[in-house]
C-alpha cells in the first residue's frame, strides 16, 4: 500500500488544497486552549487565532454541541470539554514510547534532584507529552500540555539535530519567516546545537529561555515510524551546575535513550549511572 504523506497546511503548497478548510479552523480553535488557561471567551479565541467573529462563533457553538468544549453559561466562556480530554487521554495512553520512558525518566529525575522531561513538536513550538520531577522542592513546573519555543529551549535544539539536514533547514526557514528579526539568531542557536551534538552526544541551552534554567537534551526517532520526540533534564542554575552537566547528567540522559531504544526493540542495554 503506498504511504500517505500529509502536508503541514503552514506550508502553503498546492496539496493544502486538499485539506478541509472546516476541520483546520476547528483544531485551531482547540489550539487556542494551553496548558494553565482559565476559560476562554469568543474574543481571546478571535485573538489566539486570527479567525473572524462569525467563524468563532459557529465552531465554538460545534464544538461545544459535540462535548469537545464547554460552555460557562454564567461566565460565557468555553474549556475544553470531556471529549477533547478523552482523545488526548487515549493518544498518550497508547504511546509506547511515553509508557516505557516514564520509569526512566523518573529514575533520572530522582537521581539529579532535576526535572525530566519528553515532547515533540507541535507546529513552530515544542509540547510536553510527559514530564518526572523529582522530590526536590525546587523543580521546573511544567506539564503535559505546555508549550515551549524551539530555538531557546533544550528540547527544540534536541528535536532539531533530530532531524535530517533538509527537514532542519525547512524548520529554520519556517521559523524565521515567523520571527524576522530573530533570523540570525535562530541560525546560530541550530548551527551551535549541531556542533554541540556531535561533540557531546546531546546539546544544551544555559539561560536561552529564562536566564535561571539550564536543561539538556537528546533526541530519540522511534523506529516505529512515530514521531521524532526529544527528551530533555532541566532545572534552575542552582541544581544543573556545568559539573552535574558533563559527568552526570549528559551521559545519564544519552544512556536513558539507548535503554529506550533497547525496551522498544525487544533488546536488552545497561543504562549508565
């Protein structure tokens, strides 16, 4: 059977044509709603995606008919409602990858007193799909759900060297087409995570996002024809000093990904202390 390739609609090419211009508007509709949000009304989704009024409108009033939103008749404003909940539910429920890399992952965390986490990309940001915090009373907040730029973030660069050299440099060009002013920027960021990565075994980003968070990370293609993920370990400069950087937690997270790839493919690895 020949494989299918979907085309990201950001794109622009001639196959966008084939996609449905309903069914795009109302997943971006969804996309509006972040980890953290309160309820949102019509005009913080007119906002968040640039669709007209009326636009909002009906697909708010459809999605909220079909359980995929709800509405607040006393606050008039809408949250994601059960159905939406149950398919994410059921999509990370059904990942191989996250069940098998959550035991890991906490290990790790439990080891750095720092927090673990995996994602993929999700248009021109990363998402969380899963995150371990250790017991430590000073950990990165994040949760499934949330998003975070590429280019600042451990995770981004790591998802980035991921990739082969024409999907890395089609990601660059989208993103600097999105942020001009950062097009310099955004190259070095991916020429110096390359060069790190091939140095290291996984890049880093040391204050890029926020000046107090340090984080690591690696990149993990599934042989199962998956997403490309990254999994990253990360916390404030206090806890991720250069030192825990290179001896501990660099190797740690390097050996975590090939005991995953090891329990994926039915094998057996050591994963270094």
């Amino acid at each position: 059977m020949r494989k299918r390739v979907i085309k990201d609609p950001a794109e622009g090419d001639a196959e966008a044509g084939q996609l449905s211009t309903s069914l795009v508007r109302g997943l971006d509709v969804l996309r509006a709603f972040r980890a953290g949000d309160g309820p949102l009304g019509n005009q913080d989704i007119i906002a968040r995606t640039g669709l007209p009024k009326a636009t909002v409108s009906r697909i708010t009033y459809t999605l909220t008919a079909l359980g995929y939103l709800h509405y607040d008749e006393g606050l008039g404003r809408y949250s994601l409602g059960a159905a939406t909940v149950a398919l994410g539910y059921s999509a990370l429920s059904s990942s191989a990858v996250v069940h098998i890399a959550r035991p890991l992952m906490q290990s790790l965390a439990d080891k750095t007193g720092a927090a673990v986490a995996l994602g993929t990309r999700d248009g021109l940001e990363m998402v969380y799909l899963s995150n371990c915090r250790s017991q430590s009373p000073v950990s990165l907040m994040l949760d499934p759900g949330s998003h975070l730029p590429i280019w600042k973030t451990a995770m981004g660069l790591a998802y980035a060297v991921g990739l082969d050299e024409q999907e890395r440099a089609e990601l660059v060009a989208r993103l600097q087409s999105a942020e001009p002013d950062c097009a310099a920027d955004i190259a070095a960021a991916f020429e110096r995570a390359v060069a790190v990565y091939a140095r290291l075994g996984y890049v880093t980003s040391f204050g890029a996002w926020y000046p107090y968070i340090r984080a690591i990370g690696v990149p993990f293609r599934p042989a199962d024809g998956s997403a490309p993920i990254a999994i990253t370990c990360g916390g404030i400069a206090d806890i991720i000093s250069n030192e825990l950087t290179h001896a501990q937690i660099g190797p740690s997270l390097v050996g975590l990904v090939v005991s995953l790839k090891a329990q994926l493919e039915g094998t057996s690895a050591n994963q270094p202390g």
